[in-house]
C-alpha cells in the first residue's frame, strides 16, 4: 500500500490533459459482452478499476488486449462461463453491469450481490426490478444473484428510487434491451453523459436507442451486435479535479481534452466562489481565480445538477472560503468520509445529517490523513496541495482506481507530492 508524502502551500501553473472517463469505459467494455467480432474502445483510462472489469470480462470467455495509447480490443471466444464471483464484485462494484450483458446474450448471469461501500448503502433494486420487466426470472442464492431468460421481451420500465435514477442500473437495463424482442422505453433514465456514451458506443454496433441524454430512452430490439470502434468521452470528474486543483492552489492551469458542457453546474457554482473558469482560443478550459474565496451553498444531483463524485473536491475548496458555505448530499447521504480527515488538517467542518456546514478558515495545515474511498482521496490530495507543511495521504489505491498517475501529473504542474511504499 503506497502513501503520498505531498508539500503543500505550491501555486499549480500549466496544462494538463484529461483521460477518457472511468465511468463510461466500465460500462462499455462489459457491454462488449453482447457483441460477435471485435470491438476497438480507445482512451480506456489504465486504472485499477478498468484492469479489474478486464480481468472478469477475461473470466467470462473475453479475449483482452490493451494495446498502446490506452486502446483495448475485446473479442468473445467462450459464453460458457455466467459468474462473476464476489472476490471481483468486492473488490469493484461496478462489477455488476456485466448482468444485462450476460442475461441478454447468455440467457443467464450470476452476480455476486455487492455489499456495503465506504460511501453508504448501494442497493440494486432497481437493476433487477429492470431486468425483471423485461422477463428475467431473478433469485437470490447463497449471497449470488441468479437471473435467467429464455428470451427478454421490451416493456416499459421505470427506474426512479428515493434519490433519482440510478446510472448503472440504466446502463444494465439498456444493454440487456438492445437483444430484446420489440420495444423498451426506460423512463427515469439516468441522463449523465456516461450513460449516453454507452448509448452511442451500442448504436455503432448496430443497436437501436434513441433519447439517450434525456429520463425517456427508447430501445428497439435488434437479434444481433457487432463490434465496433469507439472512443470514451473525456472523464467529466477527473476534469472537474484538475480545475478545482487550480482554483484551490490559486493557480492558472490550462486544461486540455475537457469538456466543459459536461461540468456546467460546477462551473456555476465555481463562478459564484470567484474562480474563472473559461474556454481558451485552442479548445482548452482555462482556469484561474481571485485570492477571496467566496463562501455557497451546493447541493449534489442527478445530472446535470452537481455530481456527487465532485462533492468531497469542491468541499475542500470551501474550506479556504470567507464565511459558510452549506453541502448537502442528496444522492449519498452518507457520503462525507473526509469530513473528519479534512478537520484533522485545520478546517471547520460540521456535518449535521446529509448537510455540512462549512465555517472557512484563512489556511489548511499539513498532517497524516487516510483515504478511504476514491473521491474523499482526491479531495485530501487537494487540500494537501494548499495546506501549509507536509500531508501524508496514506491507501492512496483508493485514488489509484480512479485516477492514472495523479501525483505526476500534478507534479508536471508544479506540485511536490512523492508516492512512498507503506
Ligand atoms: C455511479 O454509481 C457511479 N459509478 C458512481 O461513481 C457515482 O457516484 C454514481 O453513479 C452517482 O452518480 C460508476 O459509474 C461505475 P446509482 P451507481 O445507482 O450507478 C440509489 C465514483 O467515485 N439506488 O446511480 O452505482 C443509490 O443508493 C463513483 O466514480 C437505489 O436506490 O450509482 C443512490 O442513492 C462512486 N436503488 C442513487 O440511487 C438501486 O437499485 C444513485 O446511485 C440503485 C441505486
């Protein structure tokens, strides 16, 4: 287990790139699963998650080659085996999107349930209540789900829960329609551009799916997918990282591969603190802010409103606020693990519910702090990068599975962060 020595209090000035997002490319490589021929997906971030998704994709009869500059090549070779085990469930809980994939080409998936996770309970009612409409016959047997269908029929199916839609369970809803007999309408659709990324990724393999984007995707049934070549879309929280890491360290950072129609909610409430956040002549986002840091009120959403992936980021920038600013978690409510690792470094935080109070302090101070869990990492990293003195983030492999390399990028900028074995 690797930890991060970072010295703090260092302005981030130059350009960095953004990678293809995680979260679109788990998804898109399990959908590969219901595909003949091959399948090209460029800009598969190299990460911890994305290797563990690989290596199940391989258990489940796929032949995987990541190739050089990110691309994977995924072809199936054997449909025999329809169990993803609870060691790879456990390990990534995103695991659970190969259950549309096998149950629509296999005629059956058993999946691990997913327990609990560092951000609260993630049940997954609504993918097998999903699944179900469309004629999956599901049981749960010793701690697996099992799900089977002679043939799944379209229906119309409706994904909402206590906190909106439920972005992998549309993606498993989705990809088990596309091989559907007739016509699905999945309304409370998640709208987040991973999903509508999957969405056009299975359209090029000869899907039929419109209103991806919108709460009402429309799926004609086709009997067959081929492979195809797509590239993932930038990764919108990765990119929201980068530009909170310059606006809390004050710096001018040129982000590159972004897409800020992705980001408009944060770059609203950016734009209320007093960070500018701006589209430069060459198609980067350039980002630079005033010393007074504005206090506001966020409130995390479904898209397009705030990503909860980004909460714990901008709660870090809210400590160096002039005043209080209020976070309110309304898609996890538990979501706040850094709430107490960030006190340990000076800020004032009071967490009353799924609300924190944020009273802003005039500077964070280095100490050991714990990631535990991958958000609640990169908000530590930013906070380590404007504290004053030393911060040792140790179980930085949190980070590692959703960021590739982050201490050297951020390093290229100007940061001092050095990764030391355990
Ligand atoms: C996806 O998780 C992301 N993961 C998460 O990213 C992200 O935080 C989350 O969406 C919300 O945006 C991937 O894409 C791999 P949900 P997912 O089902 O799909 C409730 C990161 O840091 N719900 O959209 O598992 C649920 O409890 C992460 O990269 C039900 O009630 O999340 C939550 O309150 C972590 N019943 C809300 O819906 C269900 O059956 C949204 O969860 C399913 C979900």
């Amino acid at each position: 287990m690797d930890r991060f020595v970072i010295n703090g209090n260092k302005r981030l000035k130059g350009t960095i790139r953004v990678n293809g997002s995680k979260n679109a490319s788990l998804p898109i490589l399990a959908a590969s699963l219901l595909t003949e021929g091959e399948s090209t997906i460029k800009g598969v971030p190299d990460l911890s998650d994305t290797q563990h998704l690989c290596y199940l994709l391989e258990r489940l009869g796929m032949q995987v080659t990541r190739e050089e500059k990110g691309d994977i090549k995924l072809r199936v070779e054997d449909e025999m085996n329809c169990h993803a085990e609870y060691d790879l469930v456990r390990k990534m809980r995103a695991s659970v999107c190969v259950m549309g994939p096998l149950l629509a080409r296999r005629g059956r998936a058993q999946v691990s349930l997913p327990g609990g996770c560092n951000i609260g309970y993630r049940p997954i009612g609504l993918h097998l209540q999903g699944l179900e409409a469309l004629g999956a016959d599901v049981e749960l047997i010793g701690g697996d789900i099992h799900l089977k269908a002679k043939k799944l029929r379209g229906a119309e199916v409706f994904l909402g829960g206590p906190f909106g839609s439920t972005v992998l369970g549309t993606a498993n809803v989705l990809m088990a329609a596309c091989l559907a007999e007739g016509t699905t309408v999945i309304e409370c659709a998640a709208c987040e551009p991973e999903v509508t990324d999957l969405a056009d990724y299975l359209n090029k393999c000869g899907a039929r799916i419109t209103g991806q984007g919108t709460p009402r995707i429309t799926i004609e049934g086709v009997t067959q997918l081929r492979g195809c070549e797509h590239e993932i879309v930038p990764d919108r929280i990765e990119a929201g990282t980068f530009i909170i890491a310059s606006a809390i360290t004050n710096g001018d950072v040129k982000i590159e591969n972004c897409r800020l129609d992705h980001l408009l909610a944060l770059v609203d409430r950016l734009r209320a603190i007093g960070v500018n956040v701006e589209r430069t002549a060459d198609g980067m986002v350039q980002v630079s802010s005033a010393r007074r840091l504005e206090p506001v009120t966020i409130t995390t959403q479904p898209y397009p409103g705030f990503p909860t992936d980004l909460q714990a980021q901008a709660m870090s920038l809210l400590c160096l606020a002039d005043g209080n600013s209020v976070v309110t978690e309304k898609i996890f409510p538990d979501r706040f693990v850094h709430v107490a690792e960030l006190n340990r470094m000076g800020a004032r935080l009071r967490k009353e519910g799924p609300t924190v109070i944020v009273e802003g302090v005039k500077h964070l101070v280095g100490a050991p702090v714990m990631a535990s869990d991958l958000r609640a990492s990169a908000a530590l990293v930013l906070a380590g990068l404007v504290a004053k003195g030393t911060t040792t983030v140790s179980r930085v492999y949190h980070i590692d599975r959703g960021y590739d390399r982050i201490e050297q990028r951020l390093n290229a900028l100007g940061a001092d962060i050095r990764r030391v074995p355990e």
